[in-house]
C-alpha cells in the first residue's frame, strides 16, 4: 500500500475546517442567546443561558481537540512522507553501489 500524502494533508485540512465550522456555530449561538437576552426577560433565561455556555463550552472543547487531531495528522503524515523518501532514497543508493561493485568485479575478471 502506498502512502498518499496529499490525502493525508487533505483530511487533516477537513479537521481543521470542521473546527472552524464549530466556531462559528457556537458564536451564531451565542448571539442567538444575547438577541433572546435582550429581548426576553423571562425566569426560564438563567436556564437557557446556562445550558448556551455549557454549549458553547463543549463545541470550543470539541474544536480544540479536532484542531490537535488535524496539526498531529499533519506532523505524522510528514513525518513518514520524509521517511519513505530516506528509505527510496538509501535503496537507490544501495542500488548504485551494488552496480559499481558488479562492474569493478567484472573488470578485475
């Protein structure tokens, strides 16, 4: 199987943009919620404003983890992107090394 690291970088692109999304979807929230505090004075407020920032809370919680995920998707799949061109790198290496020495054996001949 071969690595790709394009896909690889991709899908931790899709992280990161997941993140985004949750952020902007906990500030549209929050704004919801100030639009209501502002314009509802009810009792049942103090509840909603607690459940809103417990909300809120986890989708940051939930942003921050996939922003982690996406950068360590990143360093890994660099990490063996780099390996896999040390190793092609050392068997061409080996290659042409094991040629000079045919060759030098066949002109000793």
């Amino acid at each position: 199987m071969e690595f790709n690291l394009h896909q690889a970088l991709s899908q931790a692109k899709q992280f990161s943009e997941l993140a985004s999304t949750l952020r902007n979807n906990k500030n549209s929230i929050i704004s919801l919620k100030n639009s209501l505090d502002y314009n509802w004075k009810g009792t049942e407020m103090v509840h909603m404003d607690h459940a809103v920032a417990t909300i809120a809370n986890d989708l940051s919680k939930i942003a921050s983890q996939l922003e982690v995920l996406s950068n360590d998707i990143s360093a890994a799949a660099s990490e063996i992107n780099r390996e896999i061109a040390e190793e092609k790198a050392a068997a061409a290496k080996a290659e042409v090394e094991a040629k000079a020495a045919a060759d030098k054996a066949l002109t000793l001949e």
